[in-house]
C-alpha cells in the first residue's frame, strides 16, 4: 500500500466509524475461504458491513473521529476486522448463529452508542440488546396498557351504569 492509499484508506475508515452508532471489532483469523465468504454472506444478508482492516490505519481513524474510541486501543493487536450495522445487536446474533458450526470470529469489542462492551463473553449480553424499533415498542405498550385498562372500565362500568340507570327509571314508572 502506498503513502497515498494508506492516507485514503484512513479517511474511508473515519467517515465509516464517525457515521455508525454500532461497531463490532473481530477476529476473523484462521477462518477458511469457505467459511469466511458464509460469514460475508450472513452478514451481507442482514445489512451488516464486514470490513478487514490493519490495526494501524483503524487506530488512526479512531483518532481521526468525531468520537472518543481511546478503550478500544487495547483490542488492536492480531488479526482485525469490523461489523458496522444500523441495529445494535444484529451483529451479536449473526456471530452467534455463525459460532454454532465454527469458533470464530471472536468479538474482540462492540461499541454501542457510546457504550464500549470488552471481550468475547459480551455476545449473549448483546444478543439481547433490543433494537430501537423494538424499544419504541415497548414503550407504546406501556403507554397504551393504562389506556386500555381505563377504557376496559368504563366500557364495563358503562354497561353496569346504564342497566342501573334502566332499573332506576323502571322503578320510577311503577
């Protein structure tokens, strides 16, 4: 790689971590062809980007960023490579699924929203991580639940009311 295509390599990574709110940082080292094309397909599949990169250019683009990557610095040695995606633990639950038939890739870290997950056992952390969609769920539930159970009371009040109200009035006929 030349001077130049380092130099540019650089700026590709910072514009690719400045721009993502989920990072995943792997070990993908001694996967085969095959399986690394079936991890590739997986993540391709679930509009997760899978990027190798060179500790050196990746450490200058952390530094380079808009963000404090400074506790990632420590899980740059051996081989590299990057998950980028939209949602916060696809690429938890694509590693996962993945590491059912091999042993790796290996989460070296994920950085979520600011939120900096250290070492391989974060995964099942992060598999349960809830998207935002899910999030803005769950929320709507919740604020829909006491909607309901004061609808769900006057509608059975309602009816215990007016059959009261219909007794009441018979009673004064008579």
């Amino acid at each position: 790689m030349t001077r130049e295509e380092k130099k540019q390599a650089v700026i590709d990574l910072t514009d690719q971590v400045n721009n993502t709110a989920n990072l995943y940082v792997t070990d993908a080292s001694s996967l085969d062809v095959e399986s690394i094309n079936k991890f590739r397909g997986l993540c391709h599949k679930s509009d997760v980007k899978f990027q190798v990169v060179k500790n050196t250019l990746l450490k200058k683009a952390f530094e380079a960023s808009d963000v404090n990557y400074e506790s990632l610095y420590g899980v740059l040695t051996g081989s590299t490579s990057l998950m980028f995606s939209e949602t916060a633990n696809v690429p938890a639950k694509i590693l996962k699924e993945f590491r059912e038939e091999n042993d790796k890739p290996l989460l070296k870290a994920a950085f979520i929203d600011s939120e900096v997950y250290l070492g391989d056992e974060m995964i099942k952390e992060l598999v349960n991580l809830k998207s935002k969609e899910e999030l803005i769920g769950d929320v709507m539930s919740l604020l829909q639940s006491p909607i309901n159970n004061v609808i769900s009371g006057l509608s059975s009040g309602g009816s215990t009311l007016s059959s009261l109200l219909v007794t009441l009035s018979e009673r004064e006929e008579n």
